[in-house]
C-alpha cells in the first residue's frame, strides 16, 4: 500500500458537487492499494500515519502525532498511486489491486484508524472526486508499506 499523507488545515472531497466528506486540522491521505497487498499492510500504515510526528509542539517543533492533536483523517482512495511511469507516456496500473480488492482494504484500512481513536471521513470508492486541500507548512509524506518488510 502506497499513502500521499498531507498535514493539512482543512480539507474536503465532492462527488457531483457535494461534499462527500470534510475534516479540519489533520491528515488528508490519498491511499493506493497494490495487488499483493494483504491486511498487514493496511495495519502498518494505519499505525504510522496516525503516529507521526509532524504537528508543532509549543516549541514548534514536528513532535506530536495525529492523536496527540485530536486531528482527524480525511482518506481518498487514488489507484495512480500505483502508476508506474517508467516507459513511454502513458502510465502503466498493472500494479493496481483489482477494484473489489482494493475496496476492502480501503476499508479495512479506515477501520483500523478508528480503532486507534481517530475520526475519518472519507471519499467515494471508484467515484470521479474534486479533493480540496489546505495544506498547512507545507507537509506531505511518502508511506509504503512494501518499504517496511
């Protein structure tokens, strides 16, 4: 599983013009899943990005997580994560979990967050979606699961 994690002030997503889901201060997380990915995967990630530490502290310093800011999630489901863009122009998605799989670990993935006590709304699987993003230092990170194994 492959995650674009943006800190972010606020961000929202719109289906046909309404807004689908919408979080203040938190994470906006795009959220690929590849085709052999397993639950594991959706676990590791769940726990890092709710873990990491990229809030100010009263010092400004990138030391509090998700949790300690009482931030929430907002998760999208993206396949061109997985775009492979290595020949010719068009990417390649053969690396891309098949619909309904990719489906239930997007929610098993969700799940798994608010377990850990964080709120998330998110977007609407397969749906052509407007995603509108404030986001705050600027922070975006990298995460991926098949880096950590």
């Amino acid at each position: 599983m492959r995650a674009v994690v943006q800190r972010v002030n606020y961000s929202s997503v719109k289906v046909d013009g309404e807004v689908v889901g919408s979080i203040e201060q938190g994470f906006n997380v795009l959220l690929g899943v590849e085709e052999n990915d397993l639950e594991k995967d959706a676990l590791y990630l769940a726990e890092k990005i709710v873990n990491l530490r990229v809030f100010e502290d009263s010092e400004g310093k990138m030391n509090l997580s998700l949790l300690d800011v009482g931030g929430a999630m907002l998760c999208i489901s993206q396949f061109t994560l997985l775009g492979d863009c290595r020949k010719g122009r068009r990417p390649s998605f053969i690396k891309a979990a098949r619909p309904e799989e990719a489906n239930s670990l997007y929610g098993f993935f969700v799940d798994a967050v608010e377990k850990m006590g964080v709120k998330v709304e998110t977007g609407q699987f397969q749906a052509h979606m407007v995603v509108d993003i404030q986001n705050d230092g600027p922070v975006t990170l990298l995460v991926d699961s098949q880096k950590a194994f």
